[in-house]
C-alpha cells in the first residue's frame, strides 16, 4: 500500500494549488504537518502567472493506493 499525504493551498490570486509526497512521515501530529505546510507559504519561491502558488493552506490529507497487478509481460517468461 502506498501513502502519500496531499495539501491543498490557495495561490495569491484565491485559485487552488495542490501539492503532494509520496511517503510522508505518518508519526507527525496534525498540528506538526500543518506547521510544516503553513512554512511553505513563507518561502514565496514559487510562482506561476505573477502568483504566490503557496498563499495560504487550507487542507492536508492522507491517500492511500493499493495496486493489484493485473499483468506485467516484464515478468513473464519466454
């Protein structure tokens, strides 16, 4: 099973911005991620289209996949 946690953000312009990472530390308390998010809104080094991606945050999740191979010809043999 994969994880990956999933923020939500709004640039400077109000639009949504959504940012993730593949296995995040599962062991931080909702109050240390959003610490954590809330720092990228300070960093201000991305932009697109004159806008902060960053601006703000708004929401933080977990996802989790669960993959089933179905079939993978790399792994048949000849």
């Amino acid at each position: 099973m994969k994880k990956k946690l999933v923020a939500v953000f709004r640039n400077s312009l109000g639009k949504k911005q959504t940012w993730s990472l593949i296995n995040p530390d599962t062991k931080k308390s909702p109050l240390e991620i959003r610490a954590l998010l809330e720092r990228l809104t300070r960093v201000k080094l991305f932009h697109k289209d004159g806008a902060d991606l960053f601006h703000t945050v708004e929401s933080a999740k977990y996802i989790e996949t669960i993959e089933t191979v179905i079939f993978d010809i790399t792994q048949e043999q000849p």
